[in-house]
C-alpha cells in the first residue's frame, strides 16, 4: 500500500502538469515584472503590495519547481533576468501599477479556482487552494487602497426591488422592436468588469507599443490598441444608455518613455495571455445577458479577441517565443 501510495504521489495528471505549467511560466513573468516595479514605485503604500506580489510569485515558481521535478517534468524555461531591464525609465505611474496588480490578481483567482477542482492529488489541491487564500489576502489590500485612489471605480449600484418581479417580455424581441428594457444585475456587472479590463488590455498593449523592439510585436500592440479600445467603448456605450458610470481609462498613467523594461518575447506573452483570458470572460458573459444588443455585442468583441489572439500565437511561434506544453507524444 505505501508502495503505491508513493507511486500515486510521484505522478501528475495532464490537468495537474497543465495547470502547474501555465502557472510556473506566469510566474516567471510575474517575478520580472514586479522588479521593474520595484525599481520605479515611490507611493510607501502602494510599494507593500509589490513586495508582496513578488514573494508570491517567487515562492510559486520554487514549489512548481518541486512538484514538476518529483514526477520527471522538465522545468519550464518561462521568464529569467534577460527578460528584464529593471534600470529602464518609468514606464507606468504608481496608481498604474495598483491597478495592473488588480486585474492580475482577479486573473490568479481564477486560475487557482478552477486549477482546485481539475486536480486529484491531495497536495497539489492544497498548493493551489494555498495560492488561493494568499492572492485573496492581497486582493483584498489592493481593493482596500484602491478605494483611496481617484481614478478607481466601483461597479455601479442597483436600486433594491420592492416585492417579486417576473419579466414580462422575453427580452430578445423587445429589443428588437426599439423597446430595450433596464440592465439587470448581471449585465451590469459583466459589462462594467468587461469595461475594466478590456481598457486595461488598451493601455498596456498602448505602452507595451512604445517600446517594442520589433516591428511585427509594434504592429501588433498597436492593432491591439484599436480593437481593445473600440470594444471598451462598447461595452461602456451600452452602460451609459442606462445612465451608469463608466470605468477610468489608464492612458494618461502610461509616460513617454521608450526604452523597453522587457524583452519583447515577455511583451508578447503578456499579451497573448490577456487576450485568451478575455475570450474566457466573454465567453462567460455571453450565458448571463439577455439583451440581443448586447449579445451582438459580445459576439464582435469575443471575434475581435479570436483574431488578436492568432496574430499573437503566430508572432510568437515565428520567433520562437512560445514553450511547448507536455503532451501525450
């Protein structure tokens, strides 16, 4: 019984490799970035949230390290010091970097939820339930400070309802006929938090594009810069037929800098990962709005993020950028 209990204990499901291998790359990457940020942060609150950041990140990348090596998994490459430049000028604000250090923490979240319940091993369960507990620990610190910071938005509120209510029109046709009914809950929120991040992927790919090295890594930013930014408006045209605020925009936090504090290989990740994680959230948006604009809506920016994230896959293959997961061969 110990036997094969040991033997249980040395093996990786493909879901346990996956899951452990995105991780230890995004990680890499994560400890890269947060010392550039260490190197450019003067705000003594926002500094902590760095620190914390990058010890995460850090202590992430050793556990995987062990994980992948007791089931004979080569170690990914992912991100090292030739990544980085952290004696590059300022590239973001301070409130910046609150706010890039949000919406990757929402990012980690996600992954350790759905990571818990693809995995079978007891250990790696509690590894990534572990990741969890901490990144919401910090996730919380980082909302507590944002509420002090001007250009943070909280989703909007709701009037609360006065008795049970029961729709009165399916919705679809209504709308159809020019007689649009009031966001629910639902639409709100998705649309706001869509807003957000999809204004984020605009910005980031906006700096990321002032200091790109190649050309066809420039182009590409540049182009993510037009869709992202066409598809927040989108979602923030529909909110504001409501009367309901939208959320901050982040260009004017991004300087003029243009010497590069990543390689372009990084610049490039980063960005072929936020786009496929927003097709996820599109994707889960689409089954909680009802409204046929809205689902028009969805279906072009979800297309939008298809053709974005191809152009990103093949920019990184051609220079040989993208790792090759294990696989069954």
């Amino acid at each position: 019984m110990d036997i094969f209990r040991k033997a249980k204990n040395s093996t990786l499901t493909a879901a346990e490799v996956s899951a452990l291998w995105l991780q230890y790359t995004g990680d890499s990457m994560a400890i890269c970035v947060y010392k550039y940020f260490l190197a450019i942060v003067k705000n003594e609150e926002i500094k902590p949230i760095m620190e914390t950041a990058l010890e995460m990140a850090e202590s992430h990348v050793t556990k995987i390290t062990k994980f992948l090596q007791s089931a004979n998994f080569q170690i990914p490459l992912g991100f090292t010091e030739n990544d980085v430049n952290i004696n590059a000028p300022r590239l973001f604000s301070d409130q910046f970097l609150l706010f890039y250090s949000y919406i990757m923490t929402i990012h980690g979240l996600t992954a350790y939820g759905l990571a818990i319940t693809n995995s079978e091993r007891q250990d790696i369960q509690n590894y990534f339930y572990d990741c969890m507990t901490s990144t919401k620990d910090l996730f919380q610190r980082i909302v507590e400070l944002a509420k002090d910071q001007p250009k943070f938005k909280s989703v909007p509120s709701i009037p609360s309802p006065h008795g049970v209510k029961f729709m009165e029109t399916p919705g679809f046709i209504a709308n159809l006929i020019g007689d649009k009914r009031p966001l629910n809950g639902s639409e709100i929120s998705t649309l706001f938090f869509n807003s957000t991040k999809t204004g984020f992927i605009s910005s980031l790919s906006l700096a990321f594009s002032q200091v790109a090295v190649r050309e066809d890594v420039r182009n590409f930013l540049l182009k993510n810069v037009k869709l992202a930014g066409k598809d927040a408006e989108g979602f923030d045209a529909i909110l504001q037929e409501d009367h309901l605020p939208i959320p901050e925009k982040w260009d004017a936090e991004i300087t003029d800098s243009t010497v590069s504090p990543f390689s372009d290989k990084l610049i490039m990740f980063h960005a072929g990962f936020l786009v496929n994680a927003a097709l996820t959230y599109y994707g889960a948006s689409l089954g909680s709005s009802f409204r046929s604009d809205i689902l028009v809506n969805y279906t072009k920016v979800f297309t939008h993020a298809l053709e974005a994230g191809a152009i990103s896959y093949n920019i990184m293959v051609k220079h040989g950028w993208l790792e090759k997961q294990p696989d069954s061969g």
